[in-house]
C-alpha cells in the first residue's frame, strides 16, 4: 500500500495536505511547520533547522510499521477498543522519533506527527477520529496481508 501526502497549503504554524492511498485521494493532513528539510539532508542540516514540536518530517519516503504500542494512546479507550494502542508510525525518520498519523485537530496537537482529517476550516481539522478509523481500518488488512506500507511526503 502507497500512502502519499502532497503538502499543499504552506503557512508559518502548520502545513495543510492531501492524503492519497495507492492514488486516490482519501483526506485532508495537518502537519507542523515544513521547514523545507529533506530525508536526503545531512542529519545536521536538519538538526540546525528542527525547531523542536514545531517541524514538520523531512520530505521523502518512509516505510510504515503498525505493530508499534503508543504508551499515550493506549491508554485512551476508544485507541485501545480500535488497535489496541497500535498506532502507524513511520521508521527512520531522519532527525525525528516516535512520528504517528494520528487523529488531531490543530497544529498543537502534532508535534511532528502527521494529523489526518477533513480541512473544512482554515488551518484545523475536523472529522479527524473518524477518518483515523478509516485510515487504520485499511492500514491494518495491508498489514494482515504483510503488504509493504510506504509513505511519501512529497
């Protein structure tokens, strides 16, 4: 499965994108400031450019895992009855850890993760757990199937 988000609206506090699976678009994102940083930085170019809970991931390609146990999200009971705390989390992420596509609703609540949702007001999301469950929903029989899961941010 091939997920891509396609930064589109570039603004000094967030980023708005377009979440596409194998292509087709699917929702909205919402992600931290794009500082312009790429997976092909040298890791202290992105070191020097990161500003900490307010950066958006380097542009590139990142494998997705979904067996990973998130110790905040496991613990919220609709997190728990959905995945069990299992939440898609992108490996090697140069100059980043613990990165997430996760529900969320402002630039505050990412802190470097990609948020997904539905952009129907400026700068935030809305409907963005039920498209959490969605997305999962079709991330998990991907994985059931051990189909490689690959995100690019473009």
């Amino acid at each position: 499965m091939k997920l891509k988000v396609d930064r589109k609206w570039k603004k000094d506090t967030y980023t708005i994108g377009r979440l596409f699976i194998n292509g087709e678009f699917f929702c909205n994102t919402l992600e931290d400031t794009d500082r312009g940083l790429k997976q092909s930085d040298p890791l202290v170019t992105i070191q020097k450019k990161k500003v900490y809970g307010e950066t958006a991931i380097p542009t590139g390609i990142y494998k997705l895992e979904m067996n990973v146990v998130s110790p905040k999200y496991s613990l919220v009971k609709w997190y728990q009855d959905l995945c069990k705390g299992k939440m898609p989390r992108l490996l090697n992420v140069p100059g980043f850890e613990g990165v997430l596509i996760h529900p969320g609703n402002t630039p505050l609540d990412t802190f470097g993760c990609v948020l997904v949702g539905d952009n129907k007001v400026k700068g935030k999301l809305v409907n963005s757990r039920e498209r959490f469950k969605e997305l999962y929903k079709k991330l998990r029989i991907a994985a059931d199937n051990n189909e490689e899961i690959t995100i690019e941010i473009v």
